[in-house]
C-alpha cells in the first residue's frame, strides 16, 4: 500500500486575494425571491427544473400510451404525437438535466466544496436564474399558441422544422428557438460565474487537485457548455431567420406540394453540423456533472478513497476534449460526405477508452471498501449498471457500419435513454437523498427511499432494455404508429403494452418520491451537521442549512484531498478536509 | 444485499432475454452480411465485458459489505492496475473498430459495375426512376416540377427522354446485380431504409446522396422513412421487390418513359383538363400512390391553408 495522496497532506499556503465582500439581502424579497444567495438561487433553478421535468414525464407517459395501445386513445392524433416527443426530448435534455445538474448542484455544491463564502458574481448569478425562468415560459407557451407547439423532433432539422408539414411551424417553432436562445444567454451568466468561482474562489489549501469530483465534473461540464452553447445559438437565430424572415440559409429550393417555395441555395446539412457540435458535448454536459457527484457519493457511502483520483480527473479532462470531435457521429447516414465516417469512428471510439476507466474506478472503489447500503449508494450502484448498458450500446452506434442499421431505430432511443436519461436521473436522485440533509437539516424517510429506488431502478432498466430488440428488428424512432409492417410480428405490440405498463408504475412511483420530500421538511429525522461522515466541507459548516455566508466567521483552510477516508492510523473513519495534520493521529507529518 | 443479488439477476435476466427474444434482425437480403458479422463481434466484445464487469460489482457489493469492525483499505491508486486496464479497453476498442472501418470502406465504395436507380422523396411518399436505355439519368431541377413532370426532368436534355418513371411506391431491383441508388428529395429530409438491406441513407434536398447494396435474395420488402419528415413520416412506406433478370426486365418495360409520359400529358382529351387547382390534384395523387385517408386529410387542410 502506498502513502501518498494525489495531494500532498499539509500544505496550505498563505491567502492570496482578501476576502470579496459578501452582498446582504435587506428584505424578504431580495433574500427569497430576487436573492443573490447561490443556495437559494439553486433551490430555484432546482425547483423549476423539477416542475418543468414533470411536464417532460407527463409527456412520457403520453408517448407511451399511444405505443403502447395505439388503437385505444383517439385523442392522440399523430400531429399531438410529434409534438409530445419534440417537447419531452428538449425539456429532459436542457430544461431539466442542464438546468438541474449545473444551475441548481452547481450553484448549491460549488461554493461550499470549494470553501467559498458565494459565487463571485452573485448579481449575475440572479439574473441568470430569472432569464432561465423566462426561457421555461416561454417554452410552455408554446401550448398555447395557434398550432401548438412544435413537433419538428428535439433536433429541429430544417427544412422540415419550418415548413407546414410539420405540427407547430406557425408559432411554436418560433417560440422554441427563442426559448433556447434565452436559456443559453442565462447559462452563460450563470457557467462564466460557476468557472471563475471554482478558479478564483478556492479556500486556502484547496488545489485543484484537491477538488472533490463533484466540483471536477460540473466545472468541465460547464467549460464544456460554454463552448457548446453558441453553435447551437448561432444554428438557432440562423433558422429563426429562414422562419421569419425567408433567408435561406439551411434552405435549399424546395418543391412542397407540388408548388415552390421562395427558398434556395441554403444547405440542411449545415444545420446539423451546428446542431451536433452542440449536441455532443451535450451528452456530456449532462454526463460529467453525473460522473462527479456518483464518484463522491460512492466514496462517501463505501467509506473508501475514490481510487485513482487524478486519472478520474484526467478522464474528466480528456472526455471533454474529445466530446468536442465527435460530432458527427450523430450524421453516419446523414449523406454528408461518407470518408467523414472513418475520422468520427475512430475519435469515437477512443472515448470509449477513458469512459471505461472511469467504470472500472468506480468499481474498484467498491473492491476493499466497508460498504453501506445507504439509499444513495443504491442509487450510485443502479448509477454503474444502467450506466455500463448505455455505454456499451454507444459502441455499437460509433463504429460507422454497426451504425448504419441502427440509426433512427428503437435501438437509439433504448441508448440514448440509459446513458444520458436514466443513468443521470438516478444520479440526481442518489445526490438529492445524499444532499437533502444538509439543505434541510433533516433526513429523509428510508423506507419510502429504498421504495423509489427498486421501482425506478429494476423499472427504467425494463423500459429500455428490450427497446433494444425493436431496434434490432428494424423499428423505427418517431413513429406516432408501426402499423402493418411485415416483418414486425405482433409480438412486438405486446412488448410495447409491457413497457407502456412499467413505464406508468415507474411515474407513479415518483410520487413517493415528491411525497417524502414534502413530509420530511418537517417530519424528518434531525440530520446534525455531518450524517454521512463525509470529508469533504459542505458537511463541515457549522450550520446546517448553512447560513447566509456559509462557514460562519472564518472560512475553512483546507489541508488535504476530499477522500481521506479509512487512513490507517487515524481515529475515525474519515478525516475531514479542513482538519489539520496535527489534530489527527498517525498522519501527523506533511509529505 | 438484496441489490448484490438484483445486478446478478438482471444479468442473468438480460440473458436469458437476448437468447429468447423472438425480436432479432430480418433475415438478410444483400451483399450486407460482414455488417452483421461486424455487430455479431461488438456484441460478443461489449457482451462479456458487460458481464464480467457487473458480476465483480455484485461480488464486491456482497464481499465489501459494511461490517461494523471493519476497515475499508486505504489505496489512492495502483497505477499498474489502471495501466493494464487501459491496455486491455484499448485492444477491445481496436478489435471492434478496425473490422469496422474495413467493412465501411466496403459500403463507401460503390462498384464499378453497380447499375443505377433513383429514390425520389417527397412528403410523404416515394417515387422512383431508372435511367432507360442509355444507362444515364436526365437532369433534373425543382423548378421544372410541375404535375405533368414530377420528377423535374428538364424536357430538352437527350438523356432524359428514355428515363423510366415509376410513379408507386414499389419499386423492383433485380436480383445479384450491384446497385448504386441515388437518394433525391423534393421537400424536406426522408431517409430511405430498408431493414432486410442493413442500409439505409438520408434523402436531402439540395444533394443527391447514395449508397449501394447488392440483393441477394428474392423477395419483397418493406421500405420506410427513417427521418423525420413531418405528420406522415411513419405512413411514408415503399416496397423494393427483388426479381430474376427476366421478370425484372419484364416490369421495367411496361414502365412509361418521361417522353411518354409527356406526350400522354400533352395529348388530346386530357387538353382543357389542365390540372391547376390543388384539390384536383392532391385527388389523383391519392389515387396513384394509394394514400390513406387520413393523410389525404393532411394534405387537403394543408392545401387549404396554403390557399387561404
Ligand atoms: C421514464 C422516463 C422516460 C420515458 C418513459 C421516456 C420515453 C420516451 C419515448 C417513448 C420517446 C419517443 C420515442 C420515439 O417515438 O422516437 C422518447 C424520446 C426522447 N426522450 Fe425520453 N423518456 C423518458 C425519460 C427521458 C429522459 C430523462 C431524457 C433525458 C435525456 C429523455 C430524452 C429523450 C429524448 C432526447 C428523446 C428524443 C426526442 C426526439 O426524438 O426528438 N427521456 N422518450
Ligand atoms: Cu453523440
Ligand atoms: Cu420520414
């Protein structure tokens, strides 16, 4: 067994910047409603995320209902249909998952982990959640306009998204690229804020490589995001302008109906280039922050290191990197120039390679370790297995050829649902049971925890796990009906009522879920100020919820890494960040 | 414990499922085999690592399993471990990818005796063409799309005038011969598939894209859109039947040429017929591609819009 930590234990240099005066709200209204408190502003950003979450589960079932038993909800009709997917893809994938993931953990964990009194610009950070608030209204107005809102898919492909072929290209098409381009202008506000915070704002002592995960991975994923973001925003005002005001820049001349559009010379393909460039990095933007957060709650709940921490930053680091050259492989069969297929393959699949490295130190965490069967560690475990399957399957749609059956089938939709919709989610869930009692002060109820997991869990696997056999077969994504189609037996429609089924259990079983967080603001054990015995110092404040400022009148100074725990010789089980080496036994000298 | 003995049982249950499920790929019908071959190695790869990777967790979940006297082992890495580790992704990764990339170079590289036919796309149907006698298809453009000449062909160039028009959606290829299919779109992205082929391509407005394939079993089978085109995208299907040479030849020829069908549309009797207003022709659209009532429905409150 070795002795050293990636960082070295002891060493705090002296401050180099004073301390950044901490703004004081003065009324209810500017500390609850316009507060410029990260935590409040991520209670915020949480909560709206949640609520416009539901509509997307709402939607889901919707979905369902109409794959599972086509012929018996008249009501939906194939224009309702397209929009319901249109709306749950994008509200899961940005209005949820980012918002949630960045806006509302990173707001809440950044400055506390890092030993920071707030984010640096905490006036931005207001305005952001506002804009993002805005941004979801907007969005949701879409429901109300003449034509509904748009059901273009969450990719928004032109020429498609904007012809009247498609349901909601009258208003809701509008309404949904203004929405986006409001959400990316209050994620700037808020991701330059969470960058320079981690960057400027460390306590004393905490060195990057003395970060937990946790602020590792939101703070990729938020570099990644800023960088991302503006293709998605120039793609955006581009086809907000062929919308409204007939530029053709995605346009080529087209023929609909027999008559002609005034429309040409504008190219489709561009526009999914825009989009992937984007979207990639997407996949992780949501992945990262997951992968951080697991790493901690695993070490925390298994009483062990995280092992291999620097490579788990260094992955960290390289998935960010590369997420940004793979685009492509979102477009094998897109008719963009097929030699572009062997470049994408092969950065694809490299990625596989750090991906996987992250896999195994999870589980090699787990080797050697005391492990409590915590709710949150069930969580992170559902976490490792939902999240092998969806990694496996994205090597079968990166390697070009294996793609070209698959794309646009049931076998996209059962990937991309595992790896970067269930996987996250049990994520998000794993860290509110993790994290609930330090914003609360109190626990939540166990019982009604270990429920929520088994349904959702053993559920969200049988949902999508045998979507993966349509797609062998050949069924297509987005069809509102499969209809009579030869080779698909009817076999297939009993495998759908099934899901359709589990699908409706696994949403009901949320409502425990929603339930057991109301009853234990009050009602819930007294959590003190450290449940866990975590190392790292959003569990050291000497409040809980934290006060205004978080850590009372000294910040803590910060002497070794976040996962210092079972070190042989030392009393507990863990030894927090903040402890200085002479206050524990056995490791009393710096290395 | 109980979620020790749940990742086990999932694994086993996944299992048994691949090896019981009724819900498997087509039978093949083209030269598309080593693309099968291709999943069959990612899936015995991804498979065992799948497994083996998930049994360690349920073993170390239930081996490592909280015990108040114990300690969990302090260890912050083991570089060789991990080194080995990455090693071995990589060979994995290598395995799956090179096969893979050789096999693409297969499909990118279309053979220099493949014959050609045309895709044509449009909300929500498929029409096609062959290039007649001369092997060369005319050139066509959006703007010399009218109802008489649907396919856009411009009526003066030589090499149109022989091209074979088949207006249905079911078109006939035949059998062991190599084809080039050109993809061409009038409206908005389709996406031409054929789950017996294993192939499939984006139709673009704009581009003329391809890909080719070479069938091998007689048969028919079913095409559908896969990309998203709007209401109809799920009712846009085709029919691609694979014949012998002879019957195939046999069909071909009593497919109108584009010079007769526009002499047929210039001819007496259907003179004064002009077909100008929409509703006329979105009727005998629905009659010659046999759509369906609902989406007739579409197309008609589509048009009404448009007229308004
Ligand atoms: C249990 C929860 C969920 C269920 C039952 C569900 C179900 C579905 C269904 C049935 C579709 C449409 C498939 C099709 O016809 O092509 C779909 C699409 C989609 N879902 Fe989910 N979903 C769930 C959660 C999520 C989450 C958490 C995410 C976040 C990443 C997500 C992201 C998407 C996206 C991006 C699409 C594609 C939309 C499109 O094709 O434009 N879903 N989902
Ligand atoms: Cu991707
Ligand atoms: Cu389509």
């Amino acid at each position: 067994m070795t002795d050293t930590t990636p960082a070295d234990v002891g060493f705090a240099p002296p401050a180099e910047v004073e301390e950044v005066e901490l703004y004081h709200a003065k009324s209810w209204i500017t500390k609850y409603v316009f507060s410029q408190d990260a935590k409040v502003i991520a209670i915020q950003y949480s909560a709206t995320a949640i609520a416009v979450g539901m509509v997307g589960l709402v939607l889901s079932w919707l979905m369902r209902l109409q794959l599972g038993f086509p012929e018996t909800f008249s009501f939906i009709d194939a224009a309702d249909y397209y929009q319901f997917i249109t709306m749950h893809g994008m509200i899961m994938v940005i209005y949820l998952l980012t918002a949630l993931f960045l806006g509302g953990f990173g707001n809440y964990l950044i400055p506390l982990m890092i030993g920071a009194r707030d984010m640096v610009f905490p006036y931005m950070n207001m305005l952001s959640y506002w804009v993002y608030l805005l941004a979801v209204l907007l969005l949701m107005a879409s429901y109300f306009v003449p034509g509904g809102p748009t059901g273009a898919g969450w990719t928004l492909y032109p020429p498609q998204s904007i012809l009247p072929g498609t349901p909601g290209h009258e208003w809701g098409i509008i309404l949904m690229l203004v929405s986006l381009v409001l959400f990316i202008v209050g994620f700037t506000m808020g991701g330059l804020n969470y960058v320079v915070t981690v960057l400027q704002a460390r306590t004393r002592g905490m060195t990057l490589m003395r970060l937990p995960l946790t602020v590792w991975g939101i703070f990729i994923a938020t570099i990644l995001a800023l960088l991302a973001f503006p293709a998605l925003l120039v793609g955006g005002v581009m086809l907000l302008l062929d919308r409204v005001l007939s530029t053709s820049f995605f346009m080529p001349s087209i023929v609909l109906m027999g008559e002609s559009l005034d429309y040409g010379g504008g190219t489709p393909i561009l526009f999914q280039h825009l989009f992937w460039f984007f979207g990639h990095p997407e996949v992780y933007i949501v992945g990262l922050p997951a992968f951080g957060i697991v790493s901690d709650l695993l070490s925390v709940h298994a009483r062990r290191n995280i092992f291999g921490y620097r490579m788990m930053v260094w992955a960290l680091i390289a998935i960010g990197g590369l997420s940004f050259v793979v685009w492509a492989h979102h477009m094998y069969v897109s008719g963009m120039n097929p030699y572009f297929g062997f470049f994408f393959a092969t950065t694809t699949l490299i990625i596989a390679v750090p991906t996987a490295l992250k896999v195994y130190n999870w589980v090699l965490t787990l080797w050697r370790g005391n492990i409590r069967l915590t709710i949150p560690m069930l969580f992170a475990i559902g976490f490792i297995f939902t999240f092998i399957n969806g990694g496996i399957t994205g090597l079968f749609l990166g390697n070009v050829v294996v793609d070209v059956p698959l794309s646009d089938t049931m076998f996209v939709v059962a990937h991309f649902h595992m790896v970067m919709g269930v996987a996250p989610l049990l994520v998000i869930f794993g860290a509110i049971y993790h994290w609930y009692p330090k914003i609360t002060g109190r626990m939540l109820n166990e019982t009604l925890g270990q429920f929520h997991f088994w349904i959702t869990f053993v559920g969200a696997y049988s949902i999508f796990f045998p979507l993966h056999y349509l797609g062998f077969l050949g069924v297509p994504r987005r069809y509102y009906e499969i209809g009579e189609t030869a080779f698909i037996p009817a076999s297939a429609q009993s495998l759908n009522a099934f899901v359709t089924v589990v699908t409706l259990i696994v949403g009901f079983a949320q409502l425990v879920f929603f339930y057991n967080l109301f009853r234990s603001l009050t009602k819930g054990e007294p959590a003190g100020d450290n449940p866990w015995q975590a190392t790292t110092l959003e569990w050291q404040t000497s409040e809980t919820p934290p006060g205004h400022g978080n850590f009372g009148d000294e910040l803590p100074v910060v002497y070794r890494w976040a996962y210092d725990y079972s070190v042989p010789g030392a009393v507990d089980d863990f030894i927090p960040q903040n402890k200085a080496p002479d206050e524990t036994t056995g490791r009393s000298e710096p290395t | 414990m109980a979620i020790a003995i749940v990742v086990v049982l999932l694994i086993v249950g996944s299992t048994v499922f691949h090896f019981m499920s009724p819900w498997w790929f087509t039978p093949l019908a083209s030269n598309w085999g080593s693309i099968d071959d291709t999943i069959m190695l990612t899936f015995w790869i991804t498979g065992v690592v799948l497994i083996a990777i998930n049994l360690f967790m349920a073993y170390a979940i239930w081996r490592y399993r909280y015990q108040k006297d114990r300690r969990a082992e302090y260890e912050p890495e083991n570089k060789k471990l991990e080194g080995w580790l990455i090693g071995l992704t990589t060979l994995g990764v290598v395995a799956m990818l090179a096969p893979g990339l050789i096999v693409w170079a297969d499909f990118v590289t279309v053979p220099e005796d493949a014959h050609v036919f045309e895709v044509m796309g449009q909300q929500w149907q498929w029409s096609y063409r062959y290039p007649g006698r001369d092997g060369i298809l005319g050139t066509t453009d959006n703007k010399y799309v009218d109802f008489d000449n649907p396919f856009g062909i411009k009526p003066d160039d030589p090499y149109g005038q022989d091209d074979i028009l088949v207006q249905s959606d079911e078109v006939h290829v035949p059998i062991d011969q190599p084809v080039k299919v050109l993809l061409r779109s009038l409206d908005v992205l389709h996406d031409f598939y054929v789950p017996n082929f294993r192939a499939k391509m984006d139709l673009v407005p704009g581009l003329i894209t391809y890909f080719w394939f070479t069938p091998t079993k007689i048969g028919s089978y079913e095409v559908l859109c896969a990309e998203l085109c709007g209401q109809g995208h799920y009712a846009m299907r085709g029919i691609v039947v694979v014949d012998e040479q002879i019957e195939f030849e046999a069909w071909l020829a009593e497919q109108p040429t584009f010079a007769q069908s526009m002499a047929l549309a210039r001819a007496p009797g259907t003179d004064g017929q002009e077909q100008t207003a929409s509703a006329q022709s979105v009727a005998s659209i629905s009659a010659d591609y046999k759509i369906s009532d609902e989406q007739l429905n579409l197309l008609n409150a589509y048009l009404d819009s448009s007229l308004e």
